[in-house]
C-alpha cells in the first residue's frame, strides 16, 4: 500500500513540473503579491514562475529560467519610483507582459520632536498586567527635548544625552520597581511632561496595570503532563522559549500576570511564565509545607536507572544537561536539602554517581553524573509526591534492526506549511521524503512509528504526547524549510534544543551536505515542539529552501528526494555508530 502510495505521490509532484511544458504561454508572479509596493528597504525580490521553454526578460534584461519554470531574481532600488515590466515570451514570439512598481522610501533617521507633545511611549513588560511587590517596570518615551517627565507616583524619567541616542535629544527612560505602598495601582498608568513654561501634557498607557497583594497571591496545579514552562510570556513565531515540562498536579505558585501568562514565583528571585489555560487554579486554605529532603534513593530496574527523592509535595522542576562528559541537571524549587543527605545506592548501569546541591534558599539540585558521555534520554515524573527521574541506557545493541525509530513528517492536510514557485507544498513533499526514510528504515529492520502515512492535519500537541507516550529510540522530524529571499538563502539544516541531541542534528546535517546542497547550519537551542522532549533523542530535519528555485527544482526531483532520504539514514547509522564507541 506504501508503494501505491508514493508511486501516486511522485506523479502529483511530477505533473507541478511537467504542466507548464504543455501549457500555453502564461507568467505568474509570487514576489511581491502585488502589482504597486511601498517598501523600505532597497533589498526586494521578484519571483515566479512561467512555461519551462519561454523567455524571460525584466526591463529587457535576459532572466534566467529554471528547468521548471521558476524565476527569482533580486533587485536593489533607488529612493522613489521603481517599475518593472516582466515579459515571458513562447518559441512562436508571442509574449505576455506584467508591470510591478516599488516606491523605496528608506525609513527616516530619527529627528527630535520639534513642537511640544510625546510622540510615543512604551512599557515593558508590555501588555496588561497583574504586578506584585518586587517586579519591575520600565519606560521609554520620545517627546519634546528638555522637558520634566515623570510617571507612577511622580517618578522621574531621564532624558538621555543626545550622543547616547543616535545624535537626537528628547529620549527618556526610567524604572519603577513595585512595592507595599502600590495597592493602589489599579488601571493605566499616566505619564507627565511638562515644559519650560509651565505646560502640562498627560498621556495614559494602552494597557491596565493592577497591584496584587500578599494575600491575594494564589497557587494552582498543572492540569496534566503537557503542561510546561517558559522564559517570558513573548517569543518569536514559535512561542515563547519552553523551559521543560512538567508533570500533572504540579503546585505553582502565581506571582502576577501577564496578558495570557501567569507569572510564577519558584523562589525567591527566580520566576517563569506559564498559559493560562494549562494552570487549575484554586485557592489553597493552607501555606505550602517546606520540603526538606532527608534521602534519596538511586536505584535500577531492568530497562532504566533513577533517582528518587521523597518531597512533602509536586514542587515544580527545571532539568538540563551537559555533554562530555554525561550529566543531567534537575533543579527543584521550594526544597532545601539536609545536611549530610544519604543515599541509598543500588546497581545502576548508566548513572554513575549523584550530588546534591543547595545552591541557594529554596533551591536544590540533583546532578547526576553518566557513564557515557551523552544521555540517551530521560523523564522527569512525581509518584504521590516523590519525584523521580528515570534515565534511558544507550541500548544493548545500537543496529538499526533493534531499534524503534519515529518519524514525523512536517505538516498536512489543512497546515500546508511553505510553498514554492511551482505551487509544490510542504506538506507533500515532506511526506514523501518521510515515507522514502521510512522505507529504507525499515529494509534495515527497524521499527518505525509514525505521524501520519497521508495528507491529513495532525496538530502538533498531538504529535508530541504520541511519541512522549509510545517512547521511540529516537526522533525525527522532516521538513522543508522556506525564506522570503528566494536568490541567497538557500540550503540544507538540521536543528536541536538539548545538548545531548547535538551529535544526531550533526551526523545527520553532515551527511545531507554530501547531496551537494549548501549548508545552513546545525542549529542548536532552538524552540520547535519536537526538539523540546528529553526522553530521546531528536533532530529536526529541514532538507532544503522549498522557497529557492535551484533547492525547489532538486526535491522536485523523485530521484533526489531518494537520495536526501539515504543521506538521512546514513547519518543515522553514523550516529549510532558513533554512540557505540
């Protein structure tokens, strides 16, 4: 049935390269989108695609033209109007003619505010808020230069030196740092400038600010074990930067709020951000009780090593580790350790030895030192209220045929990710490059768990507590990458949050460059929901720029797809081999 399948996939993919041969003439444009563009920067692009045997010519300058139609050139323009007529032209000499206009404005440097008035503030954190004593807010503001300005509770803002400001006076920043006498910031905040003269001007923030006191702070649970952490409440098109997961039933205590995020006290000087939606909330009529841990216990069974240690509840954990040697870092906030702590050592067979560290109040680690040199994965998990860590060995035998591989491929059905200037998508492409892993996988032996064999919408929470709950050996995730410069950016990458997942991302990436693409990079700490799990190891896999005409013209290409596909598991093999030494 997977034959069928991909036998009727290549000819999908085959027909986005041979239709325009058979087409009449015709010239489509991708980049830009429209025909007239007011832009800012001199750096622009155009793109597209027309039949495979036409010419193409840009202001009468000859446009080279890929085997499949596609064009891409980059364009650096002067300040004002820009056209560009773009004219594809057939064997028989008839044409077809498109005109694009850019209007280059560069941004204007800064310039100081000339009449009285504030131009613009910002605070940060941004958005509405729930302070509590201690946090901090900051201001910058441009108005009118040598002006008194001033905000909560008729707190200065300074104005800084003009040669500190790119040459241009009237810039003003200041702090606030909320406390006990705060309870009764409840709304916007009012920044004041005033004049020479004796001028007042107000202005009100966008966004509410309120105070939360002592005893209006609160504690909820983490409702199940998808549940995680992150550095801030804001981040890039990936979300904010995941701390680590946590387990269900986790008793957090909230500190303030931040648009959809709650702020999370772990201890004293240390805080997180966490969804709204993942916290059940209640009030709880008794203060936490102290964790003091008293023992641990390091013990073995026949698949995993662990460490427990007893705690008097689920406080919440951040993990990390390090490589070269092996080591997993487990940080638990609200527990102090005992002096003197013993443990209980049984036979382990990856974890060689366990410190404690009590690095600060409220602020106790684990660091458990490994035989081999990178971890092969492990879980973080509470029992009642002990809370253990259960460490993977390197499997008895590292060939491929002893070994449960999953495999994602990026995207599907409704979530069509990048498009190239064929109209080939993501989501198709990426599929059939898993399906060739896969089968080349499982001509080696291997058992190989899958996201979807088909064009359909997996969402990628789903995907994740797929492979956390069916455990696989390893990981990855195949997908094609996209820019929106389609001339020089291009090539082949692979990417990893964890250290211990760096060799794969490597062997891998290092393989793929053997296919002759560019290289992009091996990528580490980066914020992918498949990179995040500590129980395996994992790589993302981006083959190649879906948006780059040379990139787009090979993976079009049924045999390429093949070989990208035996560079991946060759990789693989390298990795595996490596681990064995």
């Amino acid at each position: 049935m997977i034959k069928r399948f991909l036998k009727g996939l290549a000819v999908i993919i085959l027909c986005w390269v041979q239709q325009p041969a058979t087409a009449q003439l015709f010239l489509h444009l991708n980049q830009p989108v429209r025909e007239q563009n007011n832009v800012s920067s001199a750096t622009q692009f155009i793109a597209g695609r027309t039949c495979n045997s036409c010419h193409l010519y840009i202001n009468n300058d000859s446009t080279y033209v890929y085997p499949t139609g596609v064009f891409a050139v980059k364009k650096i323009l002067t300040v004002g109007r820009n056209a560009f007529t773009i004219t594809a032209a057939d064997a028989l000499g008839k044409t077809y003619t498109k005109q694009v206009v850019y209007y280059y404005r560069p941004l204007p440097p800064p310039v100081a505010t000339p009449v009285f008035r504030m131009d613009y503030f910002t605070i940060t954190p941004q958005g509405n808020l729930q302070l509590v004593e201690g946090d901090t807010l900051r201001i910058k503001m441009k108005a009118f230069p040598g002006c008194k300005a001033t905000w909560i509770n008729n707190t200065p803002l300074h104005e800084l030196p003009a040669a500190a400001a790119q040459g241009v006076p009237g810039f003003y920043e200041g702090q606030y740092v909320i406390t006990a006498a705060d309870t009764l910031l409840n709304g916007r905040i009012k920044v004041t400038l005033q004049n020479s003269n004796g001028q007042t001007l107000v202005k009100e923030s966008s966004s509410y600010y309120s105070y939360m006191r002592n005893e209006g702070l609160f504690t909820g649970s983490t409702i199940d074990n998808m549940t995680y952490l992150t550095s801030s409440p804001h981040g890039d098109r990936l979300g904010p930067e995941k701390l680590g997961y946590l387990d269900q039933g986790v008793i957090l205590q909230i500190a303030g709020r931040e648009g959809d995020y709650y702020k999370v006290r772990l201890a004293a000087g240390h805080t997180a951000y966490i969804p709204e939606p993942l916290v059940d909330t209640a009030s709880l009529a008794a203060p936490l009780p102290i964790s003091i841990i008293s023992q641990a216990k390091v013990w073995a069974d026949e698949d995993y090593d662990y460490v427990s240690i007893p705690l008097a509840a689920r406080l919440p954990y951040i993990s990390t580790q390090e490589v070269q040697p092996g080591k997993i870092m487990v940080t638990v906030y609200g527990a102090y350790a005992e002096e003197g702590l013993q443990t209980q050592l049984a036979s382990t067979r990856e974890i060689q030895q366990v410190a404690w560290q009590q690095l600060e109040p409220e602020v106790f680690r684990m660091v458990i030192n490994l035989r081999h040199a990178f971890p092969w994965g492990y879980q973080v998990y509470y029992t009642g209220d002990t809370l253990n860590v259960k460490v993977k060995r390197t499997p008895a035998s590292l060939q491929l045929k002893d070994l449960t591989i999953g495999l994602d491929a990026g995207h599907g059905g409704s979530n069509v990710g990048a498009r190239g200037n064929t109209g080939a998508y993501e989501k198709e492409l990426s599929l059939s490059i898993a399906l060739l892993v896969k089968a080349a996988l499982e001509k080696e032996g291997a058992t190989v768990i899958t996201t979807r064999v088909r064009d359909q919408f997996v969402a990628n929470d789903e995907r994740l507590s797929s492979f956390r709950r069916l455990n696989p050996d390893l990981l990855l995730s195949i997908h094609l990458n996209a820019s929106v410069n389609p001339v020089d950016i291009k090539g082949t990458a692979t990417y990893y949050k964890h250290p211990f997942c760096e060799p794969l991302a490597r062997f891998i990436y290092n393989r793929m460059l053997e296919t002759g693409l560019s290289g992009f990079g091996c990528n580490g700490n980066f914020n992918f929901i498949l990179n995040n799990p500590t129980e395996f190891p994992d790589a993302l896999i981006e083959t190649l720029f879906l948006s780059n005409p040379e990139d787009e013209m090979k993976v079009l290409d049924p045999a390429f797809r093949q070989l990208m596909a035996g560079k991946i598991v060759q990789g693989l093999k390298d990795y595996l081999q490596a681990a064995g030494q």
